[in-house]
C-alpha cells in the first residue's frame, strides 16, 4: 500500500508560528513547549492510526513526519550554540545554526519537559526492572524501594513475591561511582559540566571490573552509563535531568528508530563499537526501556555476552510515599 505524506494544515502552520518564542530564548516556555509537544505526540499518534508500524520498525514516511512536527521545536534554537554547552542547536560554519536530527531533537525535547517537570515526593524511591529474557533465558522481573536514609526492600522470585528488608544501606551509582542523595541533587545542571563531573568521577574514583582498572574505552561507556542512569533509574531533580538529555544528545551518531511501544526509539553508537538503545517518551522526559542497564550495585547488565543484541529492559523509576502491604 502506498502511503501519501500528509500535508500540514495552513490553520496548523499559523499556530506554530505564533506559538515560537523570540529568538533569544533558549528553551521553550511551559505552556508554548507543551503546545508544540502536542502538535508532535498528536502527529505521531495520528501516523501510528493510519500506518500500524509494527514494534521496533520506521517506515520512511515516519521519518518525515517526526521531523515536520520536530521542525518547531527545532527553530527555537537556531543561531543559539552547540548542543553539549547547553543549547538546542547544531552551529554549522560561520552561518546560522541547523536544526538537529531527528533522534537528538527527540532528546531535547524531552530535555525541556524534564526541566519543566514537578520533581516528585515520597519517602522511597521505587525502581523497577523487566527483562525480556535473552538466549533462551526466562524472562525475570525485580523491584526495589529506597528509603531517603539508604534503607532498602526488594521483591523477585527469589524473595518468593514477598518484600522483604535488605542489611545495610544502598548508596545511589553514577558512572559506577558512589554518591549520596545530596550529591545527586547537586550535580551540575548544564550538560557539558556534567558529563565533565562523570568524565572526572570515574577517573578519580577508582572503578574496576573484575579484569582490573578501566582503560579509556570503559571510562568512556562508564560515563555515558551515568548518563543514562540519571534519567532512567536515579532520583536525579529535574534541571540534572534535562542536563544528562542534553549531554546524550551531543554524542555523535544519535539515530531515531521511530515510534515503538512506549515512545520513540533512538540508537547511540559508542566509541567501543557497542550500540545503546533507548525507549524515549519524550511527553514524559523518560527512559522506558533500554538494552542495557546500570544494576543497583553500580554493574551493567546487557551489551555483551550471547543475544545481547535482543536485550531489552523495562524500567520504571519514580518515588512513592510507602512501601507495599
């Protein structure tokens, strides 16, 4: 069946000129970023109607869709600067700046909804993990709740479905490097600061594998992991939130994958020759699923070994104000 590009509304192009802010704005405003947001998730809930993609699949026609109804977004940040500094847009020579990709514009967008977003209350902080299964492997599914003070509670089938207290405490991981929640929460808020703090952290922080030392190709995938961890797993505020989006964006290569089941998929290629895959609901700013995935004791799982390629995780991250009767 042959698909014909829809043509946007002349009533559609008036709003979206009057929703773009002046030009020295460099995020979008709440309600105009919502807006906008809107207009994209609309789009692309239309294209999926019409289409039916199948999971994990980007006919030629999406491409062009998610990048029309990223175009609005994108022309806020022309002529602002280069996306690992902070803003949302990719200079090119000594003209005026280009709009991003496709996959890194998605992670801006969900850059400025993170930055927007109330921070969350509770006293625990639940972390959830699905795993597909992979080289024949059993699917398998664990959950924790992490009290302010360290205190955890886990449930898998090895507790039998039933929570039960973990000894001791559990410090959060950024990069493999152990930080307290005030350390979280004081990370710093512009992208290139931050994958700096990672990039230093880990150098200084003594992070092994059971083989020894890191070399520099682990460093760096310890770094990005930090990254990802950030706005997948960890109770990172808003504004260090929206700072890791944007450092992911800055890596080179960032692809979109399309829409999938939970929002939109991007692929990352990194310097050790590994690819990340990430499920992003950019109306949410988060992570929902992954092909790897940073472990509560700061070890990776995925990437490597036997059918790594079709690792998937599930993860759901957020506080709560009590445990589970």
């Amino acid at each position: 069946m042959n698909l014909v590009p829809v043509q946007p509304d002349p009533i559609d192009r008036a709003e979206l000129a009057r929703l773009l802010p002046p030009p020295e704005e460099r995020d979008l405003p709440g309600e105009r970023h919502l807006r906008l947001q809107e207009l994209l998730m609309s789009s692309i809930d239309e294209d999926l109607r019409a289409g039916r993609p199948a999971p994990h699949r980007f006919p030629r026609r999406r491409l062009v869709l998610v990048a029309s109804a990223l175009a609005a977004v994108t022309a806020v940040a022309v002529g602002v600067g280069a996306v690992v500094g902070g803003d949302d847009a990719v200079p090119s020579g000594d003209g005026p700046a280009v709009a991003a990709p496709p996959g890194r514009e998605l992670l801006l967008v969900a850059a400025t909804t993170a930055e927007q977003a109330p921070e969350g209350t509770g006293d625990y902080w639940y972390l959830k993990v699905h795993s597909s299964g992979v080289a024949g492997s059993a699917p398998y599914e664990y959950e924790y709740w992490i009290h302010r003070d360290g205190r955890t509670w886990f449930r898998a089938a090895k507790s039998e479905g039933k929570v039960v207290k973990l000894g001791g405490t559990t410090p959060w991981v950024v990069g493999g490097v152990e930080v307290s929640l005030d350390q979280l929460r004081r990370l710093p808020t512009e992208p290139a600061a931050l994958r700096e703090w990672i990039t230093n952290a880990v150098r200084d922080g003594n992070v092994r594998t059971s083989g020894g030392p890191l070399n520099a190709e682990l460093r760096e995938r310890s770094v990005f992991n930090g990254l990802v961890s950030l706005v997948s797993q960890l109770p990172a505020p808003p504004r260090v939130r929206a700072a890791a989006f944007r450092a992911i964006a800055g890596y080179p290569g960032v692809e979109s994958l399309g829409a999938v089941d939970g929002g939109q998929g991007l692929r990352i290629p990194l310097p050790d020759g590994t690819q990340a895959r990430l499920v992003v609901d950019p109306a949410t700013a988060r992570i929902r699923e992954t092909n790897f995935f940073v472990t509560i004791e700061g070890g990776e799982a995925g990437f490597s070994g036997k059918g790594a390629d079709q690792a998937s995780y599930r993860l759901t991250a957020e506080w709560t104000e009590r445990l589970p009767s």
